[in-house]
C-alpha cells in the first residue's frame, strides 16, 4: 500500500481529477495549501509598501492505492497537471503501513479498495 501525496496548481485540479477517473482512480482527499518552491514568490506593492509573496497558493492531493495502481495514478497526475512550466508541482509516494476503514472494520488492500 502506498500513499500518493501530490502539490498542483489550483487551476489544474479540474484536468487532474479527470486522467484520475480516466485511470479508474476515483478516491481522493484534496485540501488548500501554501507553498513554494522554484518560484520562489513575486513581488507585490500595497499603498507604495513592496512586500514578498513567497507562498503561492497550490493544491495537495492524497490518494491512497494498492500497489497495482500506484503507477497509474502517478501518470495520471503527471498528464492532468503537466504545463512544462516552473511550479507544475511534485509527487511523493509513502509506504502505507495501515489502513482501516471505519464503517467495516476491514484493514489493509480491502480497506483501500
């Protein structure tokens, strides 16, 4: 079992979630973040007062898989998220120690489904 943990571009989430339902991936959880990385922010001015803006606003993706889908689901967040511009974001794979799901008890693959 692993854990795919993926920062986007807010505006490509729509273009993510269907290669992820075209990859018959339709489990996810997704939350606003702040983050930078090789943008590195811009700079804005407020009222003659320049400031930094060093977090951007992006989008975190978790999806946890068997193994058999681990693969397809990382394509699939490439292909949806792809610009080839600086700030596409990244992927993380974590192993999954457990997993269980509340309503049934099951543990393990059958719990991630």
């Amino acid at each position: 079992m692993k854990l795919v943990i993926a920062y986007i571009q807010p505006h490509k989430l729509q273009d993510v979630k269907k290669a992820l339902y075209k990859a018959e991936v339709h489990k996810m959880s997704v939350t606003n973040a702040l983050g930078c990385g090789e943008q590195r922010g811009y700079e804005e001015s407020y009222r003659g007062v320049k400031y930094e803006v060093n977090l951007l606003k992006k989008v975190r993706i978790e999806i946890a898989v068997n193994e058999d889908f681990m693969q397809k689901t990382i394509d699939a967040i490439v292909e949806g998220a792809h610009s080839g511009t600086i700030g596409d974001g990244k992927i993380f794979v974590l192993d999954l120690v457990e997993c269980v799901r509340i309503r049934t008890g099951d543990k393990g693959r059958a719990a991630i489904g």
